[in-house]
C-alpha cells in the first residue's frame, strides 16, 4: 500500500476525525477526580483558601451560626434577633468616661533612733497615687503629706498629665529626727480638687506610727 497516496491520506483523516467525534459526544469524565470532590451545595459567604468569610451578619440563616464565633465578621460581634428571626450587629451602649484617682499603699518605714529622753527616729514615708477612671489626665495635679499632730503640710508633689488609666505614682518623704511618741500622717491625692471626679472619697488615706 502506498501510504503517501491521496487515497490513505483521505482514510487517515476521516478516520481521525471519528475518534475526535467519539469523545466529544459519548465521553464524559468523572465528576470524582483523585480527592476533588465536587458537590452542588452552596455556602453563605465567599470561599478564601477553603474558609468561608461572612461579609456581614445578615448573611446568617440560622440562629446557631449567627451566635458561633469562628463565622462571626468581627468576633462576637453578631446576635440573633428572636422577635425579627433574623442576625445583626450586637448594640453596645458605651459607657461614659470618667476620671478618677485613688490613694493607695501607704507605708511607714522606720529608720535608726537615737537613745535618751529626747531621743529621735529617722521615719520614711510613702504612699502611692492611681488612676483608676477610664479618661486620661491631661492636666497638672498634686498629691499632700500633712502633719496631723502639728496640722502643717509636711510636702505636696505635683503630676504633670498625661496620667492614663491603670498608672500608678509614688511619693515619698523622709523624716531625720523625729521624736519619740505617737505621730499621725494624712496622704491625698489631688489636694486642691483640681480633678472633677465621680469620687472623692478614695483620696485619702491616714496612717499612724509610734517611735520609737
């Protein structure tokens, strides 16, 4: 047979032409390839790297995956409306700022004495002051020792702002000869009321200590 005759050439073509018809018409590949499973469910949301993201809460069907915090848009932050059968946005009522500062450890400590009647004691003094409001303290504030036996200021410290919620400042003053005998020490915080707070109570702290 002469295979560069136009006859075979015809045949050939006609020939590859069938098996190209064949599988365009009767084959059809399976829909399970390897481990790729497809599957005709649709999914809330849009698919990135295999996790579903939820643009909203709105895009809740249900109330179980409305209240489930690995699909919430931003964490915990959807609810489930049992009246309207429906998911929103949680309404937080945020609460008003306020100021306030604390007086907090107060401490005596005793230091060398000296013998005879008119002995005397070296005595340290410290005590710390807190903000324990939710608003930053800008502004300038100070904090008093005061002498309750001879009812004198012993020292005043100022704070210069900002003073944020949760920091803490420490005073301290130091006695050299103090005399023997009972001896009472008043500490506050804001002394001259310079910060308008929701409670003034917490200020003030009196301790007492007897020397030797």
């Amino acid at each position: 047979m002469n295979f560069k005759s136009p006859v075979f050439l015809m045949i050939l073509l006609v020939a590859m032409g069938a098996v190209v018809l064949f599988f365009i018409f009767f084959y059809s590949p399976s829909d399970n390839i390897g481990e790729l499973n497809v599957t005709n469910e649709s999914t809330i949301g849009f698919q990135n790297n295999s996790e579903v993201i939820y643009t909203s809460c709105l895009d809740y069907i249900d109330k179980a995956k409305c209240e489930e915090d690995a699909y919430n848009v931003s964490s915990n932050m959807c609810s489930w409306n049992e009246n309207e059968s429906l998911c929103g946005l949680k309404i937080v009522e945020e609460k008003e700022k306020f100021y306030d500062l604390e007086a907090i450890e107060f401490v005596f400590t005793k230091g060398a004495c000296t013998s005879g009647y008119n002995g005397t004691c070296e005595l340290t003094i410290s005590a710390k002051a807190r903000n324990i409001g939710t608003k930053v303290i800008e502004g300038k504030f100070f904090s008093s020792f005061v002498d309750l036996d001879l009812d004198s200021l012993v020292d005043i410290f100022p704070t210069e702002g900002p003073f944020y919620p949760g920091d803490e400042k420490e005073f301290s003053y130091v006695f050299s000869n103090l005399s023997f005998g009972n001896h009472f020490v008043r500490f506050r915080v804001d002394t001259s009321y310079q910060v308008g707070e929701v409670d003034e109570t917490n200020n003030e702290l009196v301790e007492g200590v007897n020397l030797p």
